[in-house]
C-alpha cells in the first residue's frame, strides 16, 4: 500500500486463501486491504491498524469468526469497528447470533461482487455520519468550554447540570433519545457570555442596573451563536440559550414569556442549571446543602419554575446525589 493511500482500510479475515482472493479480487479497486487467516491475527491486525471495516468469516478452526467479533467488541479500541459476517450459513439462528456477537451485517457465499461493494459502502457511510455526529459534539462540548474561561463556573457544573437536566427530561415523561440530545445542547446554556465585557462578567460585587441589563443580553447572544440551523440539536442549544433566564410568572427576560410559551428544554435546564449553582461554590457564596437548594426551588414552583417539572425534580432527589457525588469539585 503507498504510503499517501488514504482509502478506507479493510480487514478480511477467513481461513480459506481462495475465499480472501475473491474478496481481494472485489475490492482492491476501491479500498486498501489487510488479510488475517486466523482469528488471532485478526485481533491483531484490528488493534494495530485500526481498520474501517472487517469482513469476517464465521467458521474458523480455532477461533470463530463470532468469538473474534465478540473479543473485537469488548475491547475500547476496537469496539466500534463495524464487522461484516461473511459466511455460507444462511439460517436465522446463525444469523441472530452473528447480530448478537455485534455483527453489522451478513453476506453469504458464494458472494456476488456487487453485493459485496454494495453493503461495504453502506457501513462505510454510517461510520462517516457517526463520525460527524461525534465531531459535531466534540466542538459544541469545547464551545462550551470557551464560555466557562470567561466565567466563575466550571466544566463540572455544565457537566452535572446536563445530567440533571436529562434526568428531569425523562422522568417528565420525554423520550430518551430526546433527553439525551438535552443532554448535549444543554451545555449551551451560557455561551452568550462570551460576548460579555470581562468588567461586567467577573465583577466581584453587585451589578449596576445599566450592567446588568448588558449581562442579561447574553441570553440572545447565545441564541444568535447557536444561528438557524437546521440540525435539532443545534436548533435545541439555540432554544435553550436563549429561554433559560425566562420565569413561568413571565417575570424572567429576554422576552418576558410565561407558562408554556416558555419551550420545555428551557424549562427544564432553568430548573437544573438553579439548582447545581446553589450547591456549588462560587467566590461570592459558599455550595447550599441539596436539602436547603431543594426547598428554594420547591418554593419557586408557579413562580419561576414549572410547578409540574419542579414536582418531578423533587423526586429525583437520591439521583440527584449520585450526580453530584459523580462529579464534584
């Protein structure tokens, strides 16, 4: 393989030379390749060269293809590569355990080409989206990070905040798919900050009425960060930076909404994001016991919290402490 080839490398593992030939003969074209004729050096070579892909026989002297599948997915590092069953089994049964050793996909022999190159492809693709997916958390979790370097709080708290956040959007009944998108987008809250002027962000004492009408326009900064995308979670940190300073009595900013009107994720993170800075240490206060912080926001229910939402928080407090103790200072 040259050196500069930088094609999706694959890894064909199966005991009969024949049978790598004519996988070779398919896809040489299209990709670099590796061969492995035992499950041994199949692990190996997973490990070592980190491919995109393995086509991988079933039945194998020694070790079975399902057994490499299986070591493949209990190791960290090659856990998430997609592994591809070639074999002549053609029943359910040998199917299903296949899919449950952590097989993507099956293709029988005698294999066609095109089929062949067909669901190569395919899985390749699926790596690439959840590749991009990865990367596109990896940098909303560091734009986060960006607005805490301007700001009293920690990484922790974004961190213990999410998790509270998620754990109130299940227990409100929400699916967990859409709770754990809360979970990425809730770290947004307050990455308008950074468009705040250091004297007026890290001041020590209390705010004048001219600053802090210019602290409350992060809320809308981090709105117009997040922009119109049309990704939902971005779409989601957008919503949640910009509604999570408003009050169910329509007392909060920036644009005054009450009750419902107030979008759920805002809701919610208000509820989480209250309650992790009252026990947590800050410069200007000591961390409030978690009984005491869940009196204060048992006491706002109807006033800036949603009563329905302050009841189900409430009665997550044992998970709550797990969180805490997670992920403390």
């Amino acid at each position: 393989m040259a050196p500069n080839d930088t094609r999706p490398l694959l890894l064909l593992v199966d005991d009969e030379p024949t049978n790598l030939q004519v996988l070779r003969h398919i896809l040489q074209d299209h990709y670099r390749l590796q061969f492995a004729r035992d499950g041994d050096k199949a692990l190996q070579l997973a490990l070592r060269e980190q491919p995109a892909l393995i086509l991988l026989d079933v039945m194998m002297p020694g070790m079975t293809g399902l057994e490499v599948c299986r070591r493949l997915k209990a190791d960290p590092a090659t856990a998430r590569m997609p592994v591809i069953f070639v074999t002549a089994l053609s029943d359910s049964h040998a199917e299903s355990e296949g899919f449950a050793a952590g097989g993507v996909d099956y293709i029988t022999k005698p294999v066609s080409p095109p089929i062949v190159l067909a669901r190569v492809r395919t899985h390749l693709s699926l790596v690439r989206v959840e590749e991009l997916r990865e990367t596109r958390l990896q940098i909303i979790r560091r734009l986060g990070r960006a607005a805490e370097f301007k700001d009293n709080e920690t990484g922790l708290h974004v961190i213990r905040m999410s998790h509270y956040a998620r754990e109130l959007a299940l227990a409100a009944g929400q699916p967990e798919a859409w709770a754990d998108e809360l979970l990425d987008a809730a770290p947004m809250h307050d990455i308008g900050k950074i468009g705040i002027p250091d004297a007026i962000l890290q001041k020590p004492g209390k705010l004048d009425a001219d600053e802090w009408r210019i602290m409350q326009t992060h809320a809308e900064i981090g709105a117009r960060i997040m922009g119109d995308d049309r990704s939902s979670l971005l779409q989601m940190a957008a919503c949640i930076a910009q509604c999570h300073h408003e009050r169910w009595d329509g007392s909060g900013y920036p644009q005054g909404l009450a009750g419902e009107a107030i979008p759920l994720a805002a809701r919610i993170v208000a509820v989480a994001d209250v309650f992790d800075a009252l026990t947590s240490v800050r410069p200007y206060k000591a961390a409030w016991r978690i009984d005491d912080a869940l009196a204060h926001i048992a006491a706002e229910a109807g006033k800036h919290f949603d009563p329905v939402l302050v009841a189900h928080f409430l009665a997550l407090e044992p998970t709550l402490r797990q969180i805490q103790a997670r992920w403390a200072e």
